[in-house]
DNA sequence: CTGTTAGCGCATTCAA
DNA sequence: TTGAATGCGCTAACAG
C-alpha cells in the first residue's frame, strides 16, 4: 500500500540514499539520475513519510498554539499571525483550545504532545504563576499575555499597566471624569491576571490627576465577551454611579457596552465615551467606531515564534535567562471617544 | 538526552516491552511491576516519542483544517468547533491558512503533510471544480463550503441557494421591492462559486414573486470583508439604485453594510433593511443587530470529522461513495429588518 | 557522485 | 505476565 524509498530506488534501478537525495535535494545529484528518480516518484505517487523523517531527525517542525478561544477576535487575529509568521520558518502551527481551563492548560504544558511538538506558545488564564513557573523546560516555552512569574519560559506582551493608563487618560483628557471600568475581575483564580494589571493602570491615571477613585464605578465580569459587557454596562448604568465614560477591558467587552449604551438611548460619546482595547476588526467598523489600544500583533507573533526558534536552537546547553519582551502599542482615537454624537 | 523507553525499562530492571505496557496501559501488568515502572518513570520524567509511535502505528491522530482565514470570525468560529469535536474523538487538530490561494490550496491537498496527517477538511476558495476533482483519495478528504463536483471527497454545506432564497423571500414578505445585492462575484475564479450560489436564492426569490431582476442593484465585491461590504453599499447608494434593502452574502459584508448606511444617514430597516448570512457573534450584539441565516456549524463541524474518522477507518478498501450533506439553516430575524427605526 | 548499513523510539510479533 | 528480537521509513555515516 505505501511506497517508500525503497520501492521508489527498485523503480528507478537506484539506490536508496540516492532517492533520498533527490528528495530532499540536500546533495548533488546527476541530472540523469535525478530525472530518472523523478520519473519514478510521480509514477508511483510517493510521498515522504514525515512521522517517519521526524523520529530520524529529532524535531517534527510543528509548534503548539495554545489559546484560549480560537472565536475571540482578537485570539484568533493573533491566531493568524502566529501561522503566518511560523509558516515564514517553516514551522506548522497546532491548536490547543484551552478554553481558559486551568487542567487543560496543565495538561498542554506538561507535554501530552511530547516529542511531537518542537515548542509551545501559550495563552494562559487559567494557571497561575506558580504552576506555570514549575515548567522543566522540557520544550521550548513562550508565554502570552500577562506577564508570570520567572521562570524557564519567555514572555511577550505589551504593558498592560501602561496601555491601561494611556486609555483611561484619554478620556480623562477629554475632559471626562466619572469613568467607569467594565472588565474588572475579582482576585478570582481564572483571568485574573490581565484585568488585574489594567485595573492598575487605570487607578494610576486616576491618582496622576488627584481624582479619587470611585468603587461603585467598577463593573466586574465573569469573562471577556460581548455578553458580560452589556450586563456589565447595565449593572453601571442601573446602579446611579452616572458613569461619563467606560473604559472596557478589551475590545469586545467595549462592543458589549456600546450596544447596552444603544439601547438605553445613551449617545455616545456625548453622553458616555467609550474606549477598548485590542483593536479588533469589528471596532473598526462599528457604529460608532471604537476607540482602542492597538497592540502590535505582528510584533508579538513574529517575536513569540523567534524565541521559540532561538530555544529550539539551544538544544538543552547554556539555558540562556528567560526574555521578557514588550511589544509595542498605540491608542487610537475613533468616533467612540471623539464622535460628534 | 531523551529518555527512552529502554532507559526507564533498565532503572526499572524489567523489560521494554512491560514499560510499553504500562504506558499504553493495553495489557495487565501486574500492580506491583506496575508501581515500579511507574517510579521509574517519574524519576527519569520520561515522556512517549510520539514520532516513534506514529511511524509504528501507521498514523499520527493529526487531522488538519484547511481555511482561508483564521480571523474571520465565521471561519474562527467554525474552527473552533471542529477542534471542539476532532478532540472528542482524540484528535488534534492542525491549521492550515490558505488564504484563499489556489496554490496553497493545491500545495495542501497533494498532501505536503504526508503520513503525517490522517486526514484533510478543507474550505476551498481558490481551487476549481476539476482541480479538486482530481483529488486522488491518497488521504481521507472532507470539503466545506461550495458544493463541488463529484470526486473521492466527502463534503458538507448548508443549501446556500435555499438560504439566499430565504433570505431574500424575508426582505421581500417585509415589502421590500429594491432588494440590492451586496457581495456578488463576476466569476472570476476566486472565490465564485459561493456568491453564485447565494446569487441564485436571490435570483429564484425574485422570480417567485414575479419581479424583475434589476442588474443595476447587484453590487460585485473582490472579496467577503467589512471595507469591501461598505464599498460595495457606497456604490449602490450612489449609482441611484435606490435600493429599499440589502441582502449581503455574508456576515462581515452586511456589517460594513449597516456602517456606511449609518454614515450615510440612512436608517436601518425603515429606509434600507439588511440581512446577512453566517451569524457572526458580532452581528448579535451590533447596532443595529444584524437579521441573519443560521448555519448549523456545530453540526458541519461534527459531521465533517466523523465522515473524514469514517474514511479513516476504511483503510483504502472498499471506497465507498463520496457523501454529500446538507447541514441544517434557519433565519433569524433581528433589529436589521425586524426594528423599530 | 552513488551504494550499504545502522539506528531514531516504539509496538509487536513470538517465546518463555 | 514478561522478555528478546524485528521492523515501521527515513537519513546520516561511511565506504566505494
């Protein structure tokens, strides 16, 4: 049933290691002989066995994505870049949907894909630091998003207390200073990390302007999606906190928010400004426009799959220190925050 | 370096085979062997070469999915839920971005990924009819999206010539009679075959009712994109079509759609009312929401991996016909043709 | 430039 | 129930 090598050397009146050559064109071979070694291959429709290529050679060229939610915008653009940029190696991108879950995040990390993945880039939620800083370095480890505890693994990922604060800046340059937060999470174990440090940054930019912040302005949410941002923004709006503005957490929580605002017939951003973050498709084209902290993706896609490589590189010797890296990020002002409704 | 099988078979002081035995955990092994192996195995944190397994068993448990784009949200979602069921059945799932080109297409399909993959689903855009056709079954095939002629592959869509129709019918039962057309495709090789089909629904919908199909309402985009969707409404707004309402082949166009609308001034339903197809997360939560067909994606994605694990089981013998399946659709009325304004 | 051979790590015959 | 040998298909030494 299969063809192998051998049967493809047979074919051609070759040798095997000859075959070989012509396949993987790593060695000179003469025209003639690769001609007839060619012929033979499309005749008997041969194809490579890669399984059997990676047992030799050691390393699989696949690398793990762990997100998780593959249907979250702003994962799934990452998502994007990751294949792109590991494709740009010659690496080929596998995806783990964690869905956040702590065991299944464990269980990517502790390697149940082991010796068939060459690394692992990883969102985590639902694992803390601890966990994640007991990682042996078995393979190659990047993590996204919040920033853990040392540890054998690189980190990428923009300044969350930064970008937080340049948003909630915004708006209170703006003039704006009621404003609520619509994301924050509660020190509950799942996601807290990343809702932690932007609450942060927004409590600095408060605190930078000697405004006092105002606990009833807090929304919090059990995660981050539309839904839990319209609930949010009404818990907000029904509670008299009489918020001028909302700074959601991400992007489609902010997307949430703007459709509640809609439908309590609250213009924004004359009566509320609204900022996310992300920068996702969709708040490029929404009514109105959102306004956001753009992460540069592709910094954080292509740099996530260089340490990887770099790692890869390092076969076990001379552990280099774990990298931290921060990618870089923007604001930009749309309609949500500098409309003329 | 790597910890064999054998390594942990001599701390163990018992034979391979036994150490196999206990991590396959397919033959009984006595319980107190069984503990010392088991020892042994944490002590060298020994972990399975799954290329050495895949390479003895003749398949590896990868399937991969081949898509246009990882970030558009129907494909993201879609994605998701074919993870979801290829790993209820203990597969993994590995992602291939083809971006809609023919060649990575064809580069996908003629098996680059050899015995490393079990299997293949596939949304093809670039590639033709004749071109998939010639899919020579040398690994299980499924295809999503436009019906293609006949071949060794399985495939799996909603009617999308009913769900146009439908959709359509909806604009035309509100007493729309201007029904412009966003997302039509000349037939240009890329991408054709869905917007003819969706074209068609619309076409049958208008016969039905005995009106007269207007070319002057059709508007042609490049590719199925919010800016793409807006353009094409700019367009149709502008020619002095005057269109009542805006049937939009997919999600994403009809969101730009409802943008330029609202740029424009004009209100959504009372002056254009606009449904889509895909139901996106997004088109739930816009303002206003977006009407919509349904697609049943949970049932494509389950059935596209059980009919790619039923060929997979059928080891090359007996290659029974190439199943074609229609998914379930619905249409949802929402705000967009449904609302008040 | 080409042929021969040995093993990558595992599961699976056959024996014991 | 366990042990010893064989080969999955390929590549990298080492000849020739």
């Amino acid at each position: 049933m299969a063809v192998r090598l051998q049967d493809v050397a047979k074919q051609a009146g070759v040798s095997v290691k000859t075959v070989s050559n012509v396949v993987t064109g790593h060695v000179h071979v003469a025209p003639a002989t690769r001609e007839r070694v060619q012929a033979a291959i499309d005749i008997l429709g041969y194809r490579p066995n890669l399984s059997a290529r990676n047992l030799r050679h050691g390393r699989s060229g696949l690398i793990a994505l762990a997100l998780p939610e593959l249907d979250s915008p702003y994962f799934a653009e990452l998502a994007r870049f990751v294949v792109q940029a590991a494709e740009e190696h010659g690496l080929t991108v596998l995806i783990d949907q964690t869905d956040g879950l702590a065991d299944r995040e464990r269980l990517v990390m502790a390697g149940f894909r082991s010796h068939l993945i060459d690394g692992l880039i990883m969102s985590p939620v639902g694992l803390g630091p601890t966990e994640i800083a007991e990682h042996d370095g078995h393979i190659p480890l990047v993590l996204l998003g919040e920033k853990v505890g040392a540890g054998s693994a690189d980190h990428i990922a923009i300044d969350n207390v930064a970008a937080a604060r340049e948003a909630t800046e915004h708006l209170l340059a703006l003039g704006r200073r009621r404003v609520g937060v619509v994301g924050n999470q509660a020190d509950s174990p799942a996601g807290s990390g990343v809702a932690r440090l932007r609450r942060q940054g927004y409590e600095q930019a408060l605190q930078w302007r000697g405004i006092a912040a105002d606990p009833t302005l807090i929304a919090d949410v059990p995660t981050f999606g539309r839904k839990q941002g319209a609930d949010a923004t009404a818990r907000l709006l029904d509670s008299g906190a009489r918020p001028d503005a909302l700074f959601c957490f991400n992007d489609i929580l902010a997307l949430g928010a703007l459709r509640m605002l809609a439908e309590r017939g609250l213009r924004v951003p004359s009566d509320v400004a609204v900022i996310g973050m992300d920068d996702i498709e969709d708040g490029r084209w929404s009514t109105p426009t959102l306004s956001t902290i753009v992460p540069d993706k592709v910094e954080i896609a292509r740099c996530a799959v260089e340490m990887l490589l770099n790692r890869m590189g390092i076969t076990g010797a001379m552990p280099s220190p774990a990298r931290d890296v921060r990618a870089g990020f923007a604001l930009v002002a749309r309609e949500s925050t500098f409309g003329r409704t």
